[in-house]
C-alpha cells in the first residue's frame, strides 16, 4: 500500500513537471510571435511611410521641374503602397501583438505557480497536490481557450531558446549577481555557517 502512495506521489511530481514544461513552451512562444509580429509590424510601417514619401516628393518633383519620369516613379510608389494598404487592411497587427502578450503574461502566472507547487510538493498532502494540480489546469484551459494560436515559426524559435540558449534559466551564480547586496551577504554568511558546522 505505501509502495503504492509512494508511486502515485512519483506520478504526481511527474505530471506537474510536464504540465510546468508546456506552460513555459507555450509562454516562451507567445513571446517568440510578439517578437514576431512587432517585426513585421515595424517593417509595414516604415514602408508605408517611404514609399508615403516617395509618391508625395515625386509628384512635387515633378510639378517643379516638368519631369515626367518623376511622375512615374511617384505612381509605381503610390501603386505600392496602395497594395500593401489594401492588402494589410485586414490584419491588425497591433491588437494581435496585444492578445499574445496578454496569453504570455497570464502563463507567466500559471508557470510561477508551477514552480511554487512543485517547490512546495514535499511539505503537501496528495489531496492537497491534486487540489492545486486541478485548478492550475483548469486556469491554463481557460487562458488556451481564448488564446490566438502561434505558429511553427513560433514555436521553433521558443525550443530553440529553451534548449540552446537556456533563455528562462540561470546559473547559481547568475541567480547570486542578480540578488541585492544585502541578500548576496546573507547567503554567504550562512553557506560558511553550514560549512563550518559540518
């Protein structure tokens, strides 16, 4: 029967381990299409403004100097821009840049929770553990149902900084620098207390 507890609280560490790992998949994807759409979105709009440029100097141009040439640039320009308008009147970048971010920041939330439970897990019954497992669940189901989908871009590039870049983990001593001063001296203090004592 214990081996039985024990196993079940085995397959308890192990689940909400996994459950942590698709939360921090799913943020760090989020993030990877803001960065993603903000591009693009920068992109368009320094081309609009161009080209804006471009067909309003060429059809100056061309009335101060009588220069036909300049009126065909400025057309193929305002041409251009006219595509790119009509063809992004559709997509509202900003608003989806928005919606992941709010998705990011609210799976930011659930993954602190994460780590707080599986930090906490020794300390807790099974009853409790599943309690909190439970919820936890049901408020990531919630933040998925209405989350805008990212794409494969997206998701390659939140492995990739996950795996090789390591990009939402610390070294000890990365963790030690980022600590204050006074915190730094506290920890210091008591790893000599505990070497001293053993």
């Amino acid at each position: 029967m214990e081996q039985n507890s024990q196993t079940h609280r085995n397959n308890l560490r192990m689940q909400l381990m996994e459950a942590y790992g698709r939360v921090v998949y799913s943020y760090i994807a989020h993030w990877k299409k803001v960065d993603f759409l903000s591009k693009k979105n920068k992109i368009i709009k320094y081309t609009q403004i161009i080209l804006s440029a471009l067909t309003a100097g060429g059809f100056i141009s061309s009335v101060i100097t009588n220069e036909t040439a300049l009126t065909y640039v400025s057309g193929v320009c305002s041409a251009i821009l006219l595509g790119i308008t009509l063809y992004f009147k559709d997509f509202n970048l900003s608003l989806e840049i928005t919606r992941h971010s709010a998705v990011a920041n609210a799976l930011w939330i659930v993954r602190e929770e994460y780590i707080s439970l599986l930090t906490d897990f020794s300390n807790l019954s099974n009853d409790e553990i599943c309690d909190r497992r439970n919820q936890l669940q049901k408020r990531t189901a919630e933040i998925y149902e209405t989350a805008p989908k990212t794409d494969s871009k997206s998701y390659e590039a939140a492995q990739k900084a996950l795996k090789c870049e390591e990009e939402q983990f610390f070294t000890a001593d990365e963790l030690y620098q980022l600590l204050p001063i006074h915190l730094r001296e506290e920890i210091t203090n008591n790893t000599q207390t505990n070497s001293s004592q053993q």
